[in-house]
C-alpha cells in the first residue's frame, strides 16, 4: 500500500460508518478502501479486488464495505462474489441502487432470464432516472443473451433519453448500448451511425465505442495531440512554400482572365442582338399575358405545397430518432395482456 494513502480521503458518509469500527481498525479499512479506488483509476480492478478483500475481512458487517467489496468484484468479473456482497449491501443498507449491477450479473453468470426478472422486479420501479436508464440498458443486453436481437432494439427505443441530443451522464453509455443492439440485430449502417454519436458523447473513454466505429468504417482513429505537434512541424513550412509562387504564373493567369473577359462581352454582343431581333411585337400581347398568369398561379401553389411537404420532412429528420425496427420480439408483445390473434384481427 502505497505511503500517501490516507483514510481521510474518503467521502464523509463513509468515514461515518466506519467509526462504529476500533480507531486503529476503522484507518486500515478506510486505506483499503482508498487504494482500491486509485486502482480502479490506474485501471487494474485486480489490485482493487486484493484491497477490498482485506476491508471485507475486517468490516464484513458495514454495508459501505460490502458495497464497495460488490462493485469491485464484478468490475474484476467475479460475478458470483459480486452479487453475494450487493445482496448482503442492499439488506444492510435498504438501497435498491445495486439493482443493474446485480442484474448484469446475473447475465454474466449466464442467466438471462434472472436478469429480465430482477428488471420487472417492483423494486426495480423505486429506482432514480439514471438508475432506469442502466436497469434498461441492462435488460436489453439480456434480451440479446436469449437471441432477441430486435426485442433488444426496441427496448432501448423506448427510451425517451435516446432522443435527447444534449449530453447527459449516461449518453455514451445509452447510445452504446443502442449502437450495438443495431449491430447484432444485422443494421450494420445503423450502427455504424451511433456508434460515432456514443464515439462523440464519450469524451473520457468510458466506452469502446471509436474502436467499434473504426471497425465498422476502416477509419483510422488518431491521437489528437499527434495531429497538433504535426500540424505545428508542417505549418511554417507550408508557409514558406506558399511564399514562393512564381510570379509569371499569376501574370499568366491574368492574361487568361482578360482574354476570356474580352470573349465574353463578345458573345454577350451577339446574343443581345439575336434578342433584339426576336423581341418584335406580338398581335396581341394582352391575350397572351392574361393566360400566362393562370399557368404560373397553378405552377407557384404546387411549388410551394411541395416545398412545405419538404420542409417538413426535413424538420422530422434533423432530430435525432433511433432507426425503426420491425416489432418482433415475443415475450414482450405479451405484457400488454392482449392476445398475439386478437391484435392481429384488429390490425387486419
């Protein structure tokens, strides 16, 4: 353990709960707690694993402890620990927050079926916005488990968070999920589409999503530091090679201008005169003028009735809508409590 960690570092909810602990006690397991947190930002849920195992050891009955035992365990895929500690967490604590996880569990312990349970669960309702949002994100997930690549689709559809173009904390994660469910259900062109949106919400990496995009499009993704120092290397010398433009050429360029200038007033000339002399008066102008109008009132409203209709198909496009998916996902046409016959009369 690193030298600097101290257990002061730790939120003050958590300090609290581990003064019911000796004084002596209570500083180890709070350093433990923190170095398996800088693990998990050093990106080595392993080491953390070791850290809250130690924690767990000594404080098995504090519900931070065990919450924080749970999420690191399923961070190191030890699906079966994970959801041992959340369960005891969720007694202890009364916070129904462990829920997705607990249910990605689940899946990752190849049991899909729990995982749709532990979603339509009651307890599962109580849960915050975010909280829906990973519980759903989750369910589809299960639905591609069992096969039911467009069930999964739709899920995530039914979302209204995934029409939302402003940022939000769980956007990446949200179009993600959306981008591969298109992709397993076979709308490769689809997916390639959100995947660049999750590449664009994702600024901190939470996501594989500018791997996925690049697999799909064969686009290379590069650092965008290396294309600054790059840039800042090649810029002067362009500049130079800009400066050196050979003079005859400008001047050349200026004759070829004059020379078609002088061509152009000429056949503008001509083409007066052959106005001119196809301008004679007509016999009777008036009748000619008064069907004209009649014509071109008739061409101007259907011009402008299809621009309307253009208008607004353009404004139902601009915004960002998940791509339609034929309805076809079993189990979950069922909950409405309608026979699958007695639908498809009424739409017949």
């Amino acid at each position: 353990m690193a030298p600097d960690i101290r257990a002061e570092e730790l939120d003050k909810e958590v300090l609290e709960e581990l003064r019911s602990l000796p004084g002596d006690l209570a500083d180890l397991v709070g350093r433990h707690l923190v170095a398996a947190e800088r693990a998990l930002e050093d990106d080595d849920p392993d080491r953390a694993h070791e850290h809250t195992n130690v924690a767990r050891r000594f404080a098995a009955r504090i519900g931070v402890v065990r919450e924080a035992a749970g999420i690191v365990a399923y961070r190191a895929g030890h699906f079966s620990e994970a959801l041992s500690d959340l369960r005891a967490a969720r007694r202890m604590t009364g916070s129904e927050a462990y829920l997705p996880v607990m249910a990605d569990c689940e899946r990752g312990l190849g049991r899909p079926e729990r995982a749709i349970d532990l979603v339509r669960s009651p307890e599962a309702e109580r849960l915050d916005r975010e909280g829906r949002i990973e519980m759903t994100i989750v369910e589809s997930g299960a639905r591609r488990d069992l096969r039911q690549y467009d069930a999964a689709v739709i899920t995530l559809q039914r979302l209204p968070e995934l029409r939302d173009p402003q940022p939000r904390p769980w956007s990446a994660r949200l179009a993600f999920a959306y981008a591969d469910a298109l992709a397993d259900a076979g709308h490769q062109d689809a997916a390639t589409e959100w995947f660049g949106r999750a590449m664009a919400f994702d600024e901190d990496g939470e996501t594989d999503a500018a791997e996925r995009y690049a697999e799909l499009t064969g686009a290379v993704i590069e650092d965008i530091e290396e294309d600054v120092d790059g840039e800042d290397e090649s810029g002067e010398a362009d500049v130079a090679e800009a400066a050196q433009v050979d003079e005859d050429v400008v001047d050349e360029a200026e004759d070829v201008t004059d020379e078609d200038s002088d061509e152009v007033g000429d056949e503008s000339d001509e083409a007066g005169d052959e106005v001119g002399d196809e301008s004679d008066p007509v016999d009777d102008p008036a009748d000619d003028s008064a069907e004209v109008p009649d014509d071109s009132d008739e061409d101007a409203d259907s011009d402008v009735a299809a621009g309307g209709e253009e208008a607004a198909e353009q404004a139902e496009t601009s915004a960002i809508t998940p791509a339609f998916i034929e309805p076809n996902f079993g189990d979950v046409l069922e909950e409405s409590g309608e026979p699958a016959e007695a639908r498809s009369k009424d739409d017949n």
